[in-house]
C-alpha cells in the first residue's frame, strides 16, 4: 500500500483549507527563490506562482497526501493556452514560447516536500495532471524552467523533452512538452 494518495483539490471539500499551509511550506522550501525584500515581494512571488492557480483553476490542481492527511506534494496549472490568456501576461516569456504553448497548452508547476521526493509521488502527480489535461482536450502539457535547475532532470525522467528555449533577464529558459 503506497503512503501517499493523490487527490484532486476540488474534490477535498473543506479539509482543502487546512491544507493551505502545507501548500505554501512544500511551495517555499522548493522555490529556487529563498530570499525577499519584504513581506509584499514575497506575498506576490507567492500569489504569481501558487495563488492564482488555486483562485482561477481549483479544478487543475491536484494533491499528494501522506496517510496522516496532510499535503507532501502537488501539481498546478491550467489546461488552456497560457499565452492566450491575459491572466498571464505578467510572464514574458509566455511570448517567446507562443508557437509551443499553441501545441502543449496546458502548464503545470509540481513541487514536492524534501522529506518526500524519490518516491514516485511527482510521477503520479504528473500522470494525473497529463490524464486530467487529455480528458479536457489539451493535447500537449509543458513546463518552463531554467537550464540547469534540479526540476529539469524530472521532468525528462517523466517524459517531457527539451522543445525550446528563450534568455530573459540573463537566465536561459527552457521549454519542456510532454504530448497528453
């Protein structure tokens, strides 16, 4: 019997309230992000790549719980072109990566608590969020990372493969899709 179960977040009803600070104790500690200026830099930091996705799409996101109930992991995103949709047009490079968005339109961000990782829980997020993706009709998922970082590895272990990459700000970004 595995220890985790994956969960979709509309479907917790109200337990899905206590289970905000897990979120955001399992989305801080994995940011490659660690230091902010102040309380409103990190809040919108916060709200740019976590809050929005539960406030605007609660039916994309997905949940890893451990036997006690509590959150080790999970996946958000959108099933919908993000470079069509204005909600995102504080992220530039969504531009850049228009051509590959049109035909990997859903986007997902897995993070998974430290004490967690290794065992599986991300690939079973990523299957659920590709499964949920299909059902709506995307035929393509995608993450943007920068080269180099850990998550980059992940996502090629789950079958995504390098399909474009952009420099914004000196960092070089790189485009990951995965057909659904």
């Amino acid at each position: 019997m595995p220890d985790f179960q994956i969960s979709r977040w509309i479907e917790l009803g109200p337990e899905r309230d206590g289970l905000i600070t897990d979120l955001d104790r399992i989305f801080f500690s994995s940011s490659a992000r660690q230091s902010f200026e102040s309380e409103q830099e990190k809040s919108q930091f916060r709200e740019r790549w976590l809050g929005r996705y539960l406030k605007y799409f609660p039916d994309c996101a997905i949940v890893a719980l451990n036997n006690e109930g509590r959150a080790i992991g999970y996946v958000i995103g959108s099933v919908d072109d993000p470079a069509q949709d204005p909600l995102f047009a504080d992220l530039p490079f969504l531009a850049e990566f228009a051509a590959l968005t049109a035909r990997y339109p859903a986007q997902l961000h897995v993070n998974i608590d430290a004490d967690w990782r290794g065992q599986k829980i991300g690939a079973a997020l990523v299957g659920a969020f590709a499964e949920l993706a299909s059902e709506a009709g995307a035929p393509g998922i995608h993450a943007v990372t920068a080269r180099g970082m850990r998550n980059v590895g992940f996502y090629l272990a789950n079958g995504f493969e390098e399909r474009g990459a952009t420099t914004m700000n000196d960092h070089e970004l790189i485009f990951l899709g995965r057909e659904t």
